[in-house]
C-alpha cells in the first residue's frame, strides 16, 4: 500500500536543552504565540477597517516553562544574560495507507530574556509548578532537519515555509 493519509497524532515525548547540550530538569512548555503587530487600514475605497500585519514585525514573544521543584537550572534561567534553548520533540505520525506508526523530530531553538519568575507553593508530597518566563526574541522551528521557521528580532529575520519575509526591508536597510 501507498502513503494516503498521514495522520499527526501528537507529541511522543521530548527533552529541553540549554546551550545545546546540557539536559534541563523535567518541565511542562507553553510555547509562543507568534503575533504580528498591525495597524488599522481605513478610508476611500475600504468597506471598513482592516488590521494589516507590518511584515517581520511581533509583539512580545515569550514562552514559559512550568518545572516540577525548584533547582539549580531553572532558577539559572532567571539571570539576566540571553538564554539559549533547544526544545527536541518526537512528533507521533499515523500513515493510514501503510497501517504504520512514524516519528517526525522536531526542533525548536529558542534565545530570550528573564521575564518572569514563580517560584510556586510549597506542599507535602506534590510538584512546587517553578515558572520562568523568557522573552523570546530568536526561534527556530525545524521539521526533520527541513527549516520551516525562522524568527530573529534583532537581525530582521522572518522566514516561514521558504519565504524571507525580511529579504525587501533588509536590502532597503543595505543589510
């Protein structure tokens, strides 16, 4: 049988990186919200208002990791330098015309800043649900090594799906 209907069923599991190699304790991630900053379009020839994105431009990025206690390597993310984070996710796939069970990896690189801290509750016998928030100001998705996004504040960088969203406004820059 022939590949008919892929299926992404869910995130096996995945692990959380600092600076590429190091193994950070065990955490729950509310990834970012990726929203374009707008403006409102109104005036002749515009049946009312339209909120137009300004191309390669967001609004505050961030992502939050919730940590079963406190330890030395979330509490380590609350200094004041960028952070670096490589978040690697095995994505469940179910091809409905071979009947077989696939893993896509996926990777997701993350630089930002200390934004917030909760330290959570203390309770006999239960997780203290740590929080560090980071700013995010750099992110990577990658699906099986393919580039599908790519986001850097500070560079003028917004690709997606093979467009470089930034590439105009850069060479207008002379960058």
């Amino acid at each position: 049988m022939s590949t008919v209907n892929l299926i992404q069923d869910k995130s096996i599991t995945y692990e959380v990186f600092k600076d590429g190699d190091r193994k950070l304790g065990t955490t729950e991630i509310a990834l970012p919200s990726l929203e374009p900053k707008t403006s409102t379009l109104s005036g002749a020839g515009i049946g009312g208002e339209i909120e137009m994105p300004t191309p390669g431009q967001l609004g505050s990025t961030e992502v939050e990791l919730t940590w079963r206690t406190i330890t030395g390597n979330n509490t380590e993310l609350m200094g004041m330098d960028a952070q670096d984070l490589e978040l690697r996710n095995a994505n469940e796939t179910y091809d409905a015309g071979t009947g077989k069970i696939g893993v896509d990896a996926i990777k997701i690189n993350l630089r930002g800043f200390f934004k917030k801290g909760d330290l959570g509750s203390l309770k006999p016998s239960d997780h203290t649900d740590t929080k560090t928030t980071l700013e995010v100001i750099y992110i990577k998705v990658s699906i099986n090594g393919e580039r599908k996004i790519e986001i850097d504040k500070l560079n003028y960088i917004h690709y997606v799906d093979g467009k470089a969203y930034m590439a105009a406004v850069r060479s207008a820059l002379g960058l």
